[in-house]
C-alpha cells in the first residue's frame, strides 16, 4: 500500500514548474534548455514516484533526498549565474511613464488648449485615463491569476484568454504598437524643422521644409531605427536609462518655466505670455473649435480626442517586461497604476497651468509654445526628439516581437513565412515586415492624420482586453482567482464601453471598420486555427451558458409542435460507416447529434483502449465535419453497452430520440476507402451477433425511443464536395446536372394484433400512424437541407390492393400532406392485376377448399414459420390502411354491423367532424360490391388522424375496458375486424369474382371455420404471410423506386416480444427485414412510437 510522506517526494519548487506547465505547451515554443533540463529532471522524478506507488518501495527515501539536493542546487545556480532581474520601479514604474509620456506634449498640448479649452482638455484627459484605467484593472487581474512569463502582452493575454482572444487582441496591439512609432517618428520632425528648418528654423536653417521633404525625414529616422533594432539593440537598451534622464528634465523643466517666467511678448511668433492670470485662464476655459489652416474644416470633438488619446496609451509597457521582472505579478499592477497616476498628475498640472499663462491666440498659432516660453528653450526640442527616438525604437521593437510571437504560435497562415527555424529567437524577418508597414504608414500624413488611426487601434486592443476580462470574470471559472482584488466585472465592463464610446465619438466609420475587423481576425482564428492547449476563456462562458439553459429546458415541456430529431447513431466500425455518419448529420437538422460506440471487455482492462479510442473519434468527428457528439462506453457486450449508451446519452431536455443502427453486417466486408481515418488504428469488436442485435432494437423500443435501420448505406457514395459544409451537403454518386433524383417515402401502415390478458384470444388489429407520420416527417427534414432540396425531389408512394381504390386513397393522402405541409409528388400505385409476380403467386397458393364444418384443415405452409398466416402475436403490414377512409370527412352513423368487435375506434374529435366532405361518402354501388369484411374495415375503421394530429394527447395509450391491451408500446387505434357469422353464402367482391372472408385474427388462427361458398377463398395482402408481404413490397419498391431514385424511407416492422430470446427467431425477422429492403437504393426503416408533427397552431 502506498505511504503517506512527510513532505513531498518532489520538492516545492519542482511542483511548481510542473503545475505552470499543466495544460500548456510551453515546452515547444518558449522554454529555455535550463527550464528543459528542469522539466527533465521533474519527469524522472515523476516516474520515480510512479514506480513508488506501483511496489517499489524501496525508493522512499532516496527521493526526498536527491530531490531536496537538487532543489538547492538549481536555486543556488539560478541566484549565482541569473540575470539580473528588475523590480517595480525599473521594470514597469519607469517605462510605463515614458511611453505615456510622449511626444504630443511637447508638440500639441497648445492645439489642444486652443480648440476645446482648459475644460475640454481635462475632460479628455479624464475620458482617456478612465478608460486606460480600467484596462489596467483587467491586465493586473490577468498578470496576477497565476505566474506570468516573458512573451509581453500578446503571450499573456493569449495564455490567459485563449487563441481567439490573443490572436485577434494580439494583431491590433501590433497595430497600434506600430502606429504609435510612426506617430512618433512623424511628431519628431515637427520639432526638428521648427528648430533647424530653412524657414523657421530657431536654432539654425539647415533642412528644406515641404510635405515631401517632411515624409523623407520621418523615413530615414525610422530607417535608422530598424537598423538599430537589427544591429545594436543591446547598445541602446543600456543607454535608456541615460536617454530618459533628458526627457524627466525636459518635463521638470517646462513646470518650473511656468513659475520662473514673466509675462513677454512676441508678435513675429505670436507669443503673448500673462504669467498667471484669472483673465487668460477664462479666455482658455471653454471649447472654440475652428480650422487650424485656412482651407482646412472646423476642428470636431472627435477629430481633437483623436490626436490627444494617443497621449495615454502606453499601459502595456510594463507588460512587455514581464520576462525581465523579479515578481511580475505584483510589479505589473503596482508600476502600471502609479504610472498611470503620476502622468495623469502631470498632464493635469501643464494643462492647468499653461491655461492660465498663456493667451488663446498663441496656443491656436504657435504648437511650440512649450518651447517659447521655456526660460530653457533648448531643452525642450531635445527632450521632443530623444522622446520621438526612443518611443521609435521601443515602438519598432515591441511591435516586432508581438508579429514574431503571433507567427511562432501559427495562428494565422499569411503569417507563416515569418516564423523562424526551431531554436532560433532572431526577429530579423518580423523587424523588415514591421518596417515596410511603417514605411507606407508615413504617407497617411502629418501628425493629426496619424493619430486617430494610432487611437482607433489602441482603443479597439483596449475594448477587447476588458471584454475577455468580463467574459472570464462572469464564466465564474473557479480557477480565475486573481491576487489583485480591485478588478471587478463592473470595471471591465465600463472599460469596454468607455472604449467603444471614444472610439464612436473620433469616428463611427472607423469604430465600426475596427470592430469589423477584430470579429473576422476572432473567426478567423476561430474557424482555421489548430487547436492549443492554452485553455480559452470561450469555452468557459459557453459551459456556463449552457449549464443555465440546459436547466431552463425542461423535459416535461416538451411540445409535439417543437419536435426535431435528435440522434443517437451506434457505429461498429467507422470505416463502413462513414456515409451514414454523414447522413444523420444532415438529418437532424439542427437537432442533437450523439455518435455511440461500444468497447467490449473488462472495464479496467480496456480503460486504456477507451482513452485512446477517445481521442481517435473526437478526431474522427472533426475531420469528417460532422456536428456530433462522442459518446463511448465499456461493456461486456454490444446490447449491454447499447443500453447503456441509450440510457446515457444527452442532458436534461437533450436526449436522443431516435436511435439509429446500420443493418447487421452478416459476412459483409468494410467499404474500402482512399482516405486515412483517424479511428483506422483502433481495436474493433467482433461482430454483433443477431440475438444482440434485435435485443437492441427490443431495448430502444422499451425505452419510448424511435428506432432508425440503414440498410445498404454503403452504397451511398459520395463524390468530393470543395470542402463545403457537411450540414448543407450530401452528394450522392449519379445526382448529376440534368438528371431528375428522387427521395422516395413509402409510409406503409403497421397492423398489430393484440391478445386479451386472459384468454389469449385476439381481440382486433391495432393500426399505429407514429411510424407512418415519421417517416412522412425524417423524409420532409431531410429535404428542407439546401443540398438535397435543390437536387432532389421528394415523392410519396402509396399502395393500395384495388385500382378502383387509387383515386379515393390519393384524394385522402393529398389532404393529408397539405395539411403537415409536406411538399412532395404523390403516387399511389395498386396491387392487384399490376403484373406483380410475387402478389400473384400469393393469391394462388392461398385458395383453399370447402371443409366440412368438423374437418381439420390443411397444412398451407410457404416456407418457414415466418411464412404461415398472421401468428397470435404478430405484426402484420395493412393495405387500404395508409390513410383511414374517413380522415377528412365527418363521421357518419356507427356500423351497425353487431359483429364488429371491441375496442374500435369511436372518438373521433369535433374538429374532424366538422370538416364535412360529402364526396367521401361511399357511392352505394360501391359498397354494394364489397365484401363484408371490407365493408366492416371501412366502417370500423373511420378514424380520425387529422384529430390525432390536430391534439395530439388524444393519441395517449390506454387499456380497454375489457382489459386487452396492446403488446407493443403503440400509440394506436383498433382496426375493426368481422367475425363470421353461420351464413357462408355471402357478398361477392368488387368484380363479382371474390368471395367473403373471415378475419383469421378474430378467429385466434382456428383455421377450421374457414369455408367458402362455392369451392374457395383467396387471401388478401392484410392476410398473407409477413415474409410474403415483404416480397410484395420490394417488388413493387424495385419497380416504381429503381433508377433514379437515391434514397428510400419506409416503415420498419418491430420484432415480437422476446424475438430476441431465440437466435432462430432473431435470423427470421432480420431476414424478413433483408427480404423487404435487398436489392433497392439505401433504405431507412423506421418505427416511431409517438407522433412527431401536428397541424394544430
């Protein structure tokens, strides 16, 4: 037995490592050798510790020891060897606040006075830093629910958040990121011109000026840049900190001027400094929007929120630095916020102050007031420029490596050429790409027509950001525990918004092309991108979903006017079965979809198999595109593992209720396919056995669920489709252009005889429209899926015995399908004088002669037990019976026949009564010319299934008053029958040539009372054999349904109880069924056992 220790046999800091790599995939992508080694290390003592718990005991201490020494060993090699790590203040306080920081402040913090004012100003400002406020409420929430890596923004927000989130978030940030340098590479010539431009330069004339001139300094500045980032990165990495050293005293300096300064004029720059005064500061305080150049329109609210937001942007710095941090998860929160404050402080603060000192015309005429009134005027383009290099490089830099780490990670495929070989870290190719982006940036314009576009990208990479943030925090996932406490859903939320409201106030157009594009870069990650084991956030809100309206749909709610199919397919072998696979995914429609298979064996010895053959169908399911879910199951045999699996599969309201089964393979081999299946490796059972198999079908039917059988599936071929969707396309072999196809229904009505409990006497038939209505409604489903309606037509086949009955049972039909909306051709077609060799043969063989009334009768055996005459208990297919004579019609009087029996049908309901029809009536001569028995069929069976459609609770089972009941689970109505009385001279048929007969059920199969007057009698359809109906039928479906006809939906008989019981009696009904279906297109058989539609509202 295994021991409890005293302390784990894995030291603390190896459970670490193992813990932050669970559930990714850091070992392929970002782990150095060291973190390998280490993992090396963890993974052998991972199979020590295995090899513990399996018996070998005598490795107990030996772990705690080398795991202890090991432990020490790699920290003290880490301490002494490392690199230095940063804290707060070096590694996020400080590069947040520079890159905040920018150039704007030195180049338009004046344009921003002049055309909205001190107030105006201030509420941008608050605006701005609101919303980048709570975007870095949800980072620090992101950095702080577990341990943070290197990789910056991108590599957090898409490990944290999923690939969707981090590929879509992840491209906008390099967007923006790459903005923002050309944003600053252009601000920075601004500076430059005015100080060393021919015309108005301060310091000295030495550059032209023009727009030309202007976009090749930005080019070369950015060029010398790139260069920089390919060669000397490391150089200036070092002297950043001397760089930032110029820019703080630029800042310090521009706030003491303010204090230092006297009031001055000077007209030739237009220049008038107040110092401080109430009088400037009201003339500054409201808005004056107008053109900054003459020709140009009036400035907007948007236009100035546009070129100031770029001025708050820059929380993500200290992100970027997550590799190179001590403790990240404490330092991103605390030096992102006092960085965000501090700016804020200080933009506050020159605003204010630069309101009250100087006057409205200077700040409208002259951008480089800062540095006019400056008592140190040098100071401030040196502080603009050196912002403008530094924020260029850092720019090109973060920029590049977000596009390298996007392509490492083959999320999108226009982005492969970037990724590097295995192993190496160069950004060489992302560096070129990002600067041939910035290059054609730079011929969008100046600084204001850069600007809105760096806003529009930050903004949409921020609205996101708090989004994902909202989506996880109400996903409740028990495993979003982040440390730092003041992020709530409601500040993602109001980050979100306040996002997407800056964004529509610069520009609608562009938030809605910003939005656009962001939701195809999701989809498109979405829908083409291998899965990653990243964990997505997605799939957490849609569990949470889920759960909440799995609840909500409730089984006993379930409406009849809101069926759909919902399918539980079992598959043997996947290989054989693909074509089917493929059809019940279009023929659910939009309902539940589950695929089952059975693993026979012991359940711990095949526990292994299970997970691998887990694995293989939800690949199966993915490559075959079908919408399904998997469901497997171990069992010592097929049937116990198909209960199982029936019994099982769904949740709440989604529960399968059709099971669907291919038809027993008796020594028929796989299809052959030239495509590799996932599932080909996996281990397959040995075939199922007949008795297991009818037991299955035994066990749906038990179980209330319709039972669906593919017969001859494998030779619904397909062709290549183009990669369209498998729920909109099914090709089948031949449904070529120009050739008419067909889906054919052949609804046959199902008699079943029933017994009473005591006597075991037949009492009547029961008739049971479920199968008949379903197959009407699979067939109806299945043509509403645009591939199959737009080439295939939808036919109804009908039969009846007589032809004289083909116009009646047509007329009935077509009522029937206008009325459930089923858009199909119909055809009704007859049995006798048809030239159907098998129907003829039949009759033949069924005449009998006259018996005295004491005599035995003869043997008529035609073939097997299965071939005799209607048995006590079986199941008989019912010609005339596909539709009830009187369905549209309004029922006459009762019969008053006083042989019909028990149990048939008399509530018929008041809306089938009022819909009177008198050309149902029966003509006389008719009736005159039918047998008895046809007359009290007629009679006894005026049921009304537009009733039963119309409420479908009148169809509800029940118990008869004389206590017979049905022997199969039906919703069904009585079949009236007539029992003989003493006259044997009766009623001839319709042609004068047939004689009357009794009904054999009603008579408990006592052959003895059958005679005839005048020599003879022969069997009708309802009478004969099952075997022999089923031949009839095939022969009569090969010859209306070959050819052009594709697929075939009929009715599937049930087996009698305990059918299942007997392997001879299991053979003989799946023969009955091969008998019925062989040599036809693909045929689906169904048995309902409720009904599926109705044409109530």
């Amino acid at each position: 037995m295994a021991r409890f220790l005293s302390r784990a046999g894995t030291n603390i800091d190896d459970l670490e490592r193992q813990l932050a790599r669970v559930g990714s995939n850091e070992n392929e992508n970002d782990t150095s050798a060291d973190e390998a080694n280490l993992h090396a290390a963890a993974g052998k003592v991972a199979g020590e510790t295995t090899a513990l718990l399996t018996g070998d005991h005598a490795q107990y201490t030996q772990i705690g020891m080398r795991g202890d020494a090991g432990g020490r060993k790699r920290r003290d090699e880490h301490r002494s060897g490392g690199v230095r790590k940063l804290g707060t203040w070096d590694g996020v306080f400080m590069p947040v606040m520079l890159s905040i920081w920018g150039i704007l402040v030195y180049v338009r913090m004046g344009y921003f006075l002049s055309q909205v004012g001190v107030a105006g100003t201030v509420a941008s400002f608050v605006c701005g830093y609101l919303t980048t406020t709570m975007t870095t409420l949800s980072i620090s929430a992101i950095s702080t629910n577990g341990t943070v890596k290197g990789g910056g923004p991108y590599y957090m927000l898409s490990r944290s958040l999923g690939p969707e989130f981090g590929g879509s978030i992840g491209l906008m940030f390099y967007a923006g990121t790459l903005l923002s340098a050309v944003l600053n590479t252009v601000a920075f010539v601004e500076p430059l011109l005015s100080n060393f431009g021919q015309a108005q330069g301060d310091v000295s004339h030495l550059f032209p000026e023009g727009t030309n001139w202007h976009i090749l300094y930005s080019s070369i500045l950015f060029t010398l840049c790139t260069v920089v980032c390919l060669t000397g990165a490391q150089v200036f990495a070092r002297a950043s900190t001397v760089l930032s050293t110029f820019i703080i005293a630029s800042t310090g300096m521009i706030l003491l001027s303010f204090a230092a300064r006297q009031p001055f004029v000077d007209v030739e720059k237009s220049v008038y400094y107040t110092s401080w005064s109430m009088d400037t500061f009201r003339e500054n305080l409201w808005p004056d929007l107008r053109p900054i150049t003459e020709g140009r329109p009036s400035e907007t609210i948007g236009s100035v929120l546009g070129v100031l937001f770029p001025a708050c942007i820059g929380i993500m710095a200290g992100a970027s630095m997550s590799a190179s941090l001590r403790k990240p998860s404490k330092s991103i929160p605390k030096g992102t916020l006092w960085a965000v404050l501090l700016t804020f402080v200080l933009y506050m603060a020159i605003v204010l102050c630069l309101g009250a000192t100087t006057r409205r015309v200077t700040l409208r005429e002259n951008f480089n007031v800062l540095q006019e009134i400056n008592v140190l005027p040098i100071i401030v383009p040196v502080g603009a420029i050196i912002t403008g290099v530094t924020s260029t490089l850092s720019g090109v830099l973060s920029s590049a490596s977000v596009l390298q780490a996007i392509a490492k990670d083959d999320l999108f495929a226009f982005l492969r050429p970037l990724k590097q070989r295995a192993g190496s870290d160069s950004m060489t190719r992302a560096i070129l790409t990002t600067y041939a982006f910035g290059q054609m940036a730079f011929f969008v314009g100046d600084t204001n027509a850069v600007a809105p576009f760096t806003t529009m990208f930050n903004l949409i990479m921020f609205a996101f950001v708090n989004l994902a943030c909202l989506v996880l925090k109400l996903a409740a996932s028990v495993n979003f525990r982040p440390t730092f406490h003041y992020f709530k859903a409601w500040t993602a939320c109001l980050g979100a918004l306040g996002c997407f409201t800056i964004m529509c106030v610069v520009d609608v157009v562009s938030a809605l092309v910003s939005t656009g594009v962001v939701t195809v870069l999701f989809l498109y990650v979405h829908y083409t991108c291998p899965p990653k084991a990243w964990g997505d956030v997605t799939q957490s809100l849609i569990y949470h979903q889920c759960r909440k309206y799995m609840l909500r749909l409730d089984l006993r709610k379930d409406h009849v006017k809101f069926w759909r199919p919902q399918i539980l397919l079992l598959v043997h072998n996947p290989r054989s079965s693909l074509q089917l696979i493929r059809f019940c995914n279009a023929l659910k429609k939009g309902g539940l979809y589950v695929i089952g298979h059975v693993i026979k064996g012991d359940f711990h010895l095949m526990l292994p198999e299970f997970r691998l053959q887990e694995a293989a169908w939800l690949k199966l399911v993915d490559v075959l595109r079908v919408k399904a879910f998997v469901n497997l199951t171990v069992a010592p045999s097929d049937d116990q593992g198909a209960r199982s699996i029936a019994f099982g599969a769904g949740l709440g309201g989604m529960r399968p209720n059709i099971v669907v089964l291919g038809f027993l393979n008796r020594g028929l081999e796989a299809q052959a396919s030239g495509e590799a299946l996932p599932t080909d490796e996996i281990r397959l059972n040995d075939p199922i056995d007949a008795m297991s198999y009818v037991r299955i079908i035994e066990d749906v039917m038990a179980m209330g669920k319709a039972v669906g059988v593919a017969y001859g599936f494998s030779k619904l071929e397909l062709f290549p489709t183009g990669g369209a969707s498998s729920d909109t396309v099914l090709p089948l072999a031949g449904a070529a252009a120009g050739n008419k196809q067909y889906i054919d229904l052949w609804p046959i009505q199902i008699g079943t005889a029933t017994v009473r409990p005591a006597g075991g006497q037949h009492s009547a038939y029961l008739t049971n429209f479920d199968s008949y209505v379903m197959v009407l409604q699979l067939g109806t489903v299945l043509h509403l899926v645009p591939y199959w309606a737009r080439r295939f037509t939808l036919r109804v086949m009908c039969f009846v015995e007589h032809q004289c009955d083909v116009a009646e049972e047509a007329r009935r039909v077509a009522k029937l399908l206008r009325d459930l909306r089923v858009d199909a051709e119909l055809h009704v077609h007859h049995l006798r004088d048809s030239g159907l060799a098998t129907y003829d043969e039949a009759r033949v063989a069924s005449q009998k002669p006259v018996l005295p009334p004491n005599a035995k009768p003869l043997s008529m055996a035609m073939g097997s037990a299965r071939d005799q005459p209607l048995s006590p208990t079986g199941f008989s297919m019912r010609v005339n019976l596909p539709m009830p004579w009187r369905y549209e019609a309004k029922r006459s009087a009762e019969p008053s026949d006083s042989t019909l029996v028990r149990g048939s049908s008399s509530s018929s309901s008041s809306e089938s009564e009022s819909e009177s029809d008198s050309s149902s009536e029966m003509p006389a001569s008719d009736a005159q010319g039918l047998s008895r028995r046809q007359s009290a069929q007629r009679a006894g069976n005026r049921l009304n299934l537009g009733a039963i459609l119309h409420k479908p609770e009148l169809a509800s089972p029940r118990r008869r008053s004389d206590g017979s009941m049905v022997l199969t689970n039906f919703y069904s109505r009585t079949f009236a029958g007539l029992r003989r009385s003493g006259d044997s001279g009766t009623a001839r048929g319709r042609k004068g040539k047939r004689s009357s007969q009794r009904n054999l059920a009603e008579s408990g199969g006592d052959q003895s009372e059958a005679t005839v007057a005048g020599g003879g009698e022969e069997l009708e359809f309802n009478d004969m054999a099952v075997k022999t109906q089923n031949r009839i039928l095939n022969e009569l479906m090969r010859r209306q349904s070959g050819g052009s006809t594709r697929l075939i939906f009929t009715t599937l008989q049930a087996p009698e109880p305990g059918t299942s019981a007997s392997s001879e009696q299991a053979d003989d009904y799946l023969d009955d069924v091969d008998v019925l279906a062989s040599n036809l297109p693909p045929v689906f058989l169904v048995h309902a056992t409720s009904l599926t539609v109705t044409t109530s509202l």
